[in-house]
C-alpha cells in the first residue's frame, strides 16, 4: 500500500521545497517525508531576465525535477488542491489524501495573466513579451534585437508584489543598453509604467537606480497599473492613480514587456491558512519564526506567504535554516510551542542588472535596510556582481542549494 501519512509533508518542490526537505533530511535522515509537486521539470527563473537580454541560453534553465528530489523524500507526483489544517490533512487533484503530523507549505507564487486583457492572446507575438514565462523569456529577446526606435518601448510593473521584484527594471536596462549600443537610443523611447509609487523601496539602491533612469532617458510613470493590452493596435491600457481618482490611459508601443499581477495560488487563498479576507490570499505565518499563528504545527517559506520581504530566492537561502530549526525543535520535543525560536530578519537580496556587465546588488532587510555581504559599496554598478549573477549562482543554486547544502 501506498503510503498516505507523513511526519512532514511538503507542499511544492521548487526552490524553497526541495531546499527545506533536502536540509531537514539531511539533519534527520530518519525522517518520514513527503514532497507534493506535478512538474517534471524544475526551472532555475533567475536567469529568464539574462535570457531576454540575450546573455544566456534557456536550456540551462531547465533540469528534471527528478534529479533534484532530495534522497528518503518520497514524490507525490499531482497537484494540491485543498488544505484541511483542521484534519491535518491535504487533499490532492486526483482525490487522494494526505494526513501529516508537520506541514511545510511553499507552492510558489502564482501569475495572473487574466488580470491584464489581452495578455493570454497576444504574449509572445506583436512584440508583446515577458521574461515572467519559460516560452516568452527568448522571445524577449527577439523583440529587443528587431525594435527598430521608431515606437516606444515600454515595461510594465503590477501593482501587487511579485516575485524578484527588480526582473521588470533589469529587462528595461539590459534592452535600454542594447539600444543603446546600437545607436538608436532616444528620449521618449523607453517607459517604465508601475503601480507601485517608487523606484526601488531601499533609498541607497534608489538613488543609483535612479542615475540609471537617466542614463538611459528612461520615462518614469508611477501609480499606473497595465490593466489591458491590444495586439492589433499595438497599444497597452494602463489604470492611473491620482489621489483618489483613476484615470484610464491608452499608451501606443512598438514592443512591450509585461509583468503580470501575481497572488497566491487558488488552493491557498481558499484554504484556511490564507491571511483572513486578503484578495491576493496569502499564507499567514509569524514573519520572524514562519510558523502558522492559527496553526501551529504548519509553516510557510517563499513567495506563498505574507511575510513582507522581497520574493527572491535569496530570502528562501535565509528563511531555510529558520524553519528546519523551528520544525525539528517541533518534531524532537512533540510540540508547536517553541520557547526560543529561530528568527528571520526578512532578508532579501534582488541583483539588480542595469546594462551588459553591470549589476547593482541590493540587500536589505525587513526596515528596508541594507545588509551587505561583501566588504565593499554594493550601492555601486560592478562587473563583479555581474559575474556573480550569470556565472556563480546559477551553479550554486544547482549543485548547493537544492541539495540543501547551503543556508543562511
């Protein structure tokens, strides 16, 4: 038979699944353990902003899912469809059931391209793109290397979080740079639309953003949500605040990339563990410890949650040890009642691309302050950090960190 119960069941295999599953195994080989995740492959989205810049091949995003589930993990290959923390159980598509006595819940984030008319229909054709999807990312590149200057190019930013945050920046500077270098860089040519009201949250990294910005001629519109776009026209609807009004705003583009809102996946907004009667559903876990408030021997990590951190691969690394040490405290006293926990500052790191060999690292924690790793201004663009992005951590995300070789 089958096994249907599980000491720890994990829902999601991606990078915070496989991450935790892999350290908690390999602190506690003894374990009882179950991953829920339908894909068979395992994709490494960090590089799709690299991709669309042309600077790096998308066939080294994508490995089998197989060869990263962690050893003594036992492979619920379907999909969760329904949380009943209240039964300790999790109720899968195809019907069945999962009862456990610890849950770990990282699904990922989930895009809404039905938030944006148009989108299903036109992405990835009329040089309306996203680095946001594994079929779009080189198309990206396709509209950036064909934009001939006589439209405008225009990237857009939702006005929910997202996940890596800075991806619609880094997008807008490495096809800024090619313009650039192809001598056909104008004013009024590239347009940054965001629903959001700043450049960037952590005022040292905004500064040198912003010098960016303008060194590219970029236009600067915030508070303007993409809401539609038409491919026959070629022109993007954008929802723009001011103060209490909206005003609806036709732009016309030659190419446009898209960011899409982005919420937690159905099955956790509807569950009980989502944060009671938020719209974008996320879980509700403590942001220092990641344990459930209401459900304690439930805990959260990655962009399924409601801490406020970026939504990066980053903040999982950090958030990786504070959980497995909470969870295994759990496990080895038979409590949810952890006297001392672990506790995540909110880490997250976003490496921001601003042209081709240039990068700007930002780290930063919950206060929105800077939390540097390296002994030197990370508020400066550096070829350095460039390498870092493109050569180092791919390599350390594949051969470390899903290994659950590499936390904190």
């Amino acid at each position: 038979m089958p096994r249907t119960h599980y000491q720890v069941l994990v829902i999601g295999g991606g990078n915070a699944g496989l991450s935790v599953a892999a350290h908690l195994l390999r602190r506690k080989p003894s374990l009882v353990l179950g991953i829920i995740e339908p894909s068979d492959k395992h994709y490494y989205q960090p590089a799709w902003t690299l991709v669309g810049g042309g600077a790096y091949d998308i066939n080294k995003t994508v490995q089998p899912e197989a060869k990263y589930m962690p050893k003594g993990a036992d492979w619920i290959k379907d999909y969760a469809e329904e949380i009943l923390p209240d039964q300790n159980t999790v109720v899968t598509r195809s019907g069945d059931r999962y009862t456990y006595d610890y849950l770990v819940v990282c699904p990922g984030i989930q895009l809404d391209w039905h938030k944006i008319k148009g989108a299903d229909r036109w992405l990835g054709t009329n040089g309306i793109t996203s680095v946001y999807t594994f079929k779009t990312a080189p198309y990206t590149h396709q509209c950036i290397t064909s934009f001939t200057g006589k439209g405008k190019a225009l990237f857009t930013a939702p006005n929910t979080p997202i996940k890596c945050g800075g991806a619609p920046q880094k997008i807008m500077y490495l096809a800024s740079d090619n313009f650039r270098r192809r001598g056909i860089l104008r004013p009024d040519m590239v347009h940054f639309y965001s629903g959001g009201s700043i450049i960037f949250s952590v005022q040292k990294y905004a500064e040198t953003l912003l010098k960016v910005c303008n060194r590219y001629q970029i236009g600067l519109h915030f508070l303007h949500n993409c809401v539609e776009v038409d491919g026959d026209n070629k022109v993007a609807y954008f929802e723009a605040k001011q103060g209490d009004t909206v005003e609806r705003v036709a732009v016309e583009f030659e190419m446009i990339h898209l960011t899409p809102p982005q919420s937690a996946p159905d099955f956790i907004k509807r569950s009980p563990l989502a944060v009671p009667n938020d719209p974008l559903g996320w879980m509700e876990v403590d942001k220092h410890t990641l344990q459930h408030p209401r459900y304690p021997n439930v805990f959260g990590i990655g962009d399924v949650t409601n801490t406020p951190n970026a939504k990066t691969g980053a903040a999982i690394r950090k958030q990786n040890p504070v959980l497995v040490e909470n969870l295994l405290y759990c496990i080895e006293h038979k409590t949810t009642t952890i006297p001392q926990p672990k506790t995540y500052n909110g880490y997250g790191s976003c490496p921001l691309i601003t042209g081709y060999g240039k990068l700007m690292l930002a780290e930063f924690d919950y206060n929105n302050q800077p939390q540097e790793t390296f002994p030197f201004d990370q508020g400066k663009e550096r070829f350095s950090m460039w390498l870092l992005k493109k050569e180092v951590l791919p390599r350390l995300y594949w051969h470390a960190i899903l290994h659950g070789r590499m936390q904190g």
